[in-house]
C-alpha cells in the first residue's frame, strides 16, 4: 500500500489492463489444485510438503536479512540485492528464486517489480507447490492496485497451506479494497482464532469494523490491541476517531490530547478534536487546535494549509462559545443521507456538505470516492469536483486512474469535470486518456479537453480557447491536430495509456 489514501481506492469500476497471472503460471496452480484433491500428482504435493519446515526457516532467516539491508538503504540495500538475484541465476531453485523476488519487490523501486514477478513465476514453474512464491506473485499484483488477481492469487496460497496467516491478510486487505468488508471481517476473523494477540490483525479488524459503523466492536478491538502494545503511536488516533463517530466525544477528546503529547508530528489528531469543538460551540478551542495543526503541517502538505488558514480565521471571528443546536446534523448524518437516501435531491444536499469536511478521517474521501458511482449525475460532478479539490498532488496518479474512466461516463457534466479535474491535477498520466476521449461529440467537453491538454503538455495547439459552443467541423479539426501532435510525442506517455480492453 503506498498510503492512506491510496488504499482507499476501492474497486469500484473494473479497471482497465488488469493483468492476470500467465497461462503456463495458471495451469501450474491449477494442477496443485488437483494435487489437493488427490488428483493429478498428489505424490509431488506430498514431497513439496517435506521440503516445506526446512524451506520455513531459511525464508525466516533470509527475510531478517532483507528487511534490515532494505531499512538501512545504500551499499548493504545495492549488495544484498545482487546476492540474491546472483544466487538465484546461479543456483535456479524456487526457493532462492522466491528470496531474490522478494528482495526486488522490497526495495521501493516500481521499476523492479516486473523483475521480482520474473523469480516468483519461475519459482512456481520449478515447483507448483511452494506456497511461498504463489504468495510473492499474488503481493505482485496488490501492489500493482490489481486486487482481484491479487485475491485469485492469495487463495490459491490458502488452497495449498490454509494456515499461512501472511496471505489470509493479504486476502483480507484484497477485499477491502474490493469493498467486501464482510469477506474481509472474516478473513481477519480466521486469522485471530490462531493468533488472537496480533496486534497489526486486530488493529485491520478495528478498521473493517468501523468502516461497517460497528463502533463498539471496532473500540473493542482496538483497545485489544492497545493492551498489547500500549507503546504504538496509531492506535490512539484510530480509537479516538471511534469513540466520536460513537458520540462519546469526551472520551474521543481525552485519546486526541493524549495522541497530541505522544507525537509531535501528528497533526491530524489536532483537526479530530477541533471538529469536535465545533460541534460542540467551543470555536476559539477548536481554532487552537487547528493552529497546532497548521504548525505541525509537513511541508509537503500543500492543499490542506490553506483550508485550515481560512477554518482558523472563519472560528476566530466568530463568538468563543455559541449554543449548539442540538437537531443539527452531525458529520455521520450527512455521510449516511449521501449514501443512503433514495431521493436524488437529499443526496444532492448531502454532498454538498460532505464536500466541505476536513479529510482528518477516512471516512470522507472513501465517501467521496463512492459517490463517483452515485446514480444522479450531479452527485457524481461535485464528488468529481471535491476529489480533484483536496486529493494531495503528490499523490494524483492514483486518482487519476479512476478519473480518467469517467471521461466515458454517460453524463455530460460528469465527462466534463473529470477532464477539468485532469487537467488540474498536472499529471502526465491524463494525456493519454484526454487524447483518447477527443470523439467527444459535446461542445463542452471539447472545451475541457482542449484546455487541459494545453496546460499538462505546453503544445500550444491554438491557445485560444475554443468558442463555448464548437460546432462538429471545430472539434473535428482539433481533435485532428492533438492526434497528430500526440502521435509525435507519444514516447513520452506510453507508459501512461491504458491497455485496450
């Protein structure tokens, strides 16, 4: 997972170019399914069993190694990688070749994951039954965001050794972000029946739970694991956001002050509890909070230092304490109505409140990010709009990928705003998709499109905008000369086209 919000790109629309595991690969898996089944070479499964305790341990020792040479970075990260890649070319077992993939797919470069994919698959046409190497390749395709291969994959891992607790969780973040929670609370579930003191499980369990709304349960389970490791920084943030989606504001507050003195860094915990201050009247507290937000703010965090510049001003002038309204919505209520109201026009009021939260919980930008598929196309435009508003720059492309499908989407305003949306986010990766959505036949997305390409490629293809209403020879011609310009220049955003599908 590259971050928080990355993960919380849920598979809402089938993806374009979902790669899928190799035939040979596939038919590999396929026989130890059989095996399993006393079909096939249920002698070979037996064997590769044998192997499996002594394979157990070298993999043990040999992880120690990678991931101490991966956190240490430099020559011992450079030598460690040539060692293992070396010793699989050399020796050709699946068990190093498992062992150099993971070292490739460890070391944060992108660029070597195709290779790291190369040893496991070789480790799997060496032995179909080395769970191991199936695991490698199914954290392949996760890490590519391709998480119904990456689920396939994982399952198969449980089909050959069912108590492999690395690929049960893998399985169960697969289904997170698929939004099959309760697929993925079950997974967890298993895992926990064997190991019930894991505190990374239980803390995966707390958010399954709390993203279901379960808050008592999600409070339950992260407390498990805060008695565990009392010392772990993110539990009491995660607790914190529980109790006050659970209305126990005092409690939320008290674990937000205490995360606040815990970690200096942590700013999020400041806008939690300014949220509660306000709703609760108390505007010049919250402000406060919002300043040590603003002043523990990494510099890298562009889009929200102005939000909470303006949230601080708005509090100040306002009185110190005022009389809350005790009928007003919460923040919960809003998301709720957005989500759950079958009348158009309340889940057009609904976003255009929930478009304005602060992202300090999930909850919001998960919201949004469902909202994309909401039946009424002017929540899905405004969804569009608050996503392109507050998602954070630097991490755009995966945004991107899921704007660029809605330039097909069947509204006009909606095709419109996902263009204006990526042509704002500044990201190579949207020239390809506006290229290909140049057949438009609406005057207005041409528009759009037009405009944003000249802003993310400087080709200065007649800077002019186009007249707000190009008739059909207008656009034919345009979309002509971006064609002709993008053949030209196409080296530069290959890697960014989406694959035919």
């Amino acid at each position: 997972m590259k971050s928080p919000l990355a993960a919380l790109l849920v598979a809402f629309v089938t993806l374009p170019g979902v790669a899928q595991p190799p035939p040979d690969v596939e038919r590999l898996a396929s026989d130890a399914r059989r095996a399993l089944q006393g079909q096939g070479d249920p002698e070979g499964l037996a064997r590769a069993r044998q192997r499996w305790p002594e394979q157990e341990k070298q993999i043990e020792i040999a992880i120690a190694h990678q991931d101490r040479a991966a956190r240490t970075g430099g020559m011992e990260k450079d030598q460690a990688l040539d060692t293992y890649v070396t010793k699989a070319e050399m020796t050709d077992t699946a068990l190093d070749h498992y062992l150099a993939g993971r070292m490739l797919g460890i070391t944060g470069d992108q660029g070597k994951l195709d290779e790291a994919r190369t040893h496991f698959e070789r480790a799997i046409t060496i032995d179909p039954y080395f769970y191991w190497a199936h695991h490698g390749l199914a954290t392949f395709f996760a890490n590519r965001e391709q998480h119904e291969a990456a689920a396939k994959k994982y399952q198969q891992v449980l089909d050959l050794n069912p108590e492999f607790a690395n690929s049960r969780r893998g399985l169960a973040l697969c289904y997170v972000r698929l939004n099959r929670p309760a697929d993925a609370e079950a997974q967890v579930r298993r895992i926990l029946e064997a190991n019930p003191n894991e505190v990374e499980t239980l803390m995966l369990l707390g958010s399954i739970l709390s993203e279901r709304g379960r808050h008592a349960d999600a409070i339950a389970a992260y407390e498990s694991a805060q008695r565990l490791r009392p010392d772990l920084p993110q539990i009491k943030p995660e607790l914190a956001r529980c109790y006050a989606r659970a209305d126990q504001a005092d409690r939320a507050l008290t674990l937000y002050d205490e995360a606040i003195r815990a970690d200096a860094g942590d700013w999020r915990s400041c806008i939690g509890a300014a949220e509660i201050l306000v709703r609760q009247g108390h505007n010049h507290r919250a402000a406060d909070y919002l300043q040590q937000a603003l002043d523990r703010l990494p510099v890298t965090v562009k889009a929200e230092r102005s939000n909470l510049e303006e949230r601080i001003q708005m509090l100040r002038v306002r009185p110190e304490h005022e009389k809350v309204d005790t009928n007003r919505k919460m923040p919960a209520d809003w998301i709720t109505q957005l989500k759950n109201a079958p009348e158009a026009e309340k889940r057009r009021e609904a976003i255009q409140i929930v478009a304005r939260f602060p992202w300090t919980d999930p909850i919001v930008p998960q919201t949004l990010l469902e909202a994309l598929q909401d039946q009424d196309p002017t929540v899905r435009t405004l969804a569009l709009r608050a996503l392109g508003k507050e998602w954070p720059r630097e991490e755009f492309q995966d945004l991107a990928t899921i704007v660029r499908i809605l330039l097909r989407d069947r509204n006009e305003s909606v095709r419109a705003m996902a263009a204006r949306v990526l042509s704002d986010g500044g990201h190579p990766i949207a020239v390809p998709a506006m290229v290909r959505a140049l057949d438009d036949q609406s005057p207005r997305v041409m528009w759009e499109l037009h405009r944003g390409l000249n802003l993310l490629t400087y080709a200065y293809i007649e800077v002019v905008d186009p007249p707000e209403s190009p008739d059909a020879a207008e656009r034919l011609r345009l979309a002509k000369a971006w064609r002709a310009w993008y053949a030209d220049n196409r080296d530069r955003y290959r890697k960014f086209e989406e694959e035919p599908r």
